[in-house]
C-alpha cells in the first residue's frame, strides 16, 4: 500500500525476504544472518519521521472504527423500527395487558 511505504524501506525489506526465501539451502539467510541484516539490525534506517504517519494512519483506523458502529447502530434502529418492535401499544389497551372479558348477566 502507498500509505506504508513511508515507513517501511521497501528496497531493504525485499532484500531481506529474498535472502530467506532462497531456493538453494546453502545461500538462504539463517536466523543469525537475519538478525545482522541492516533492516532488523537498525543500521538502515532512513531519516524520515515515521510518527506523523504512524499516527496519521491509527487516527485514520480510528475513525474508520467509530463510522462503522455509528452505521451499525443506525442499521439496527431501521431493523426493529420495520419488525414493529418499536411501536407503541395501541390506544385504550394497557401497556402489554390483554382487556378482561366482560362479564355476562
């Protein structure tokens, strides 16, 4: 994605998995030979400030998160409003209580 490539070191980060993911067992990368590799070590890091978008894709996620459940909310309102269950008890009848017959004479 375009939005992590400030962050990640693509040409760094290719080299490293290309070197693990080498057919021959002779020259893939071992463990140890991973842990030196300037990607893992720190040793290539460039100088751009990974923070501001950091934070600006987790506010980003963020959001994304709160519009979601404000739109589920909003779906399950219409569903019980369309079942009826948020209708009010018809007039002259108590809330729920069936009418007692009446009584003949």
């Amino acid at each position: 994605r375009e939005e992590y490539q400030a962050v990640v070191s693509t040409q760094s980060t290719g080299d490293l998995i290309k070197k693990f993911m080498t057919v021959n067992p002779k020259n893939r990368f071992t463990c140890a030979d991973g842990l030196k590799h300037p990607w893992i070590a720190g040793t290539d890091q460039n100088e751009t400030n990974i923070h501001e978008s950091v934070s600006g894709m987790m506010r980003k996620t963020l959001l994304k998160a709160k519009w979601k459940n404000a739109m589920n909310a909003t779906m399950a309102v219409n569903r019980i409003k369309m079942m009826g269950m948020g209708a009010k008890a018809p007039e002259g009848e108590a809330s729920g209580a069936a009418a007692a017959p009446a009584e003949e004479s």
